[in-house]
C-alpha cells in the first residue's frame, strides 16, 4: 500500500472515516478516486502517500553541518531555488 486516499462521510457528529487503498505507481487512480469523492459530495478528501521509493530515510528530520543524518553532503537551498544568488 502506497497512497490511501480518505474522505468523511455522512454529515456534522455523525460523519465516520472512510478511506481507499492504492499501489505506489497508481497516482492516476487514486487521483480519480478522490475526484469522485468530492463530486460526490464528501468532505475532508485527502491524499496520503508513502511511497517504497522515497528520497532519504524515514523520519528524517535535519541536516546538521551540511550532511544528512547518514553522512550525505546536502547543499540545496531555497533560496539558491529560486534564483537568489548565494554568497559564500
């Protein structure tokens, strides 16, 4: 299971959670999914993912001194994203 998409259905105090399970490489579906759920008429419609090939591992939270927690050099910035230039 890579991507679940949830939904509430019913309506106020008697809305209960319902959700539908999807593989890694089936966007396109769960996509539809939940476009069909909103067209239907439900709310709190949302995506989750968690796909096997993510970039880094799981929990990750910083990078320390330039490196990520298993000893990579990360120097992307935002700012050097969107076009700033970086002084050094």
């Amino acid at each position: 299971m890579g991507i679940v998409v949830y939904w509430l259905e019913g309506e106020g105090e008697e809305a209960s959670p319902a959700c539908e399970f999807f593989a890694s490489a089936s966007l396109a579906q769960a996509l539809a999914c939940a476009e069909a759920q909103r067209r239907a008429g439900h709310r709190h419609v949302s995506i989750s993912t968690e796909l096997e090939d993510h970039v880094g591992k799981a929990g990750v939270a910083a990078v320390e001194g330039g490196r990520t927690p298993d000893g990579q050099a990360y120097d992307w910035s935002k700012a050097g994203r969107a076009g700033k230039v970086r002084r050094r």
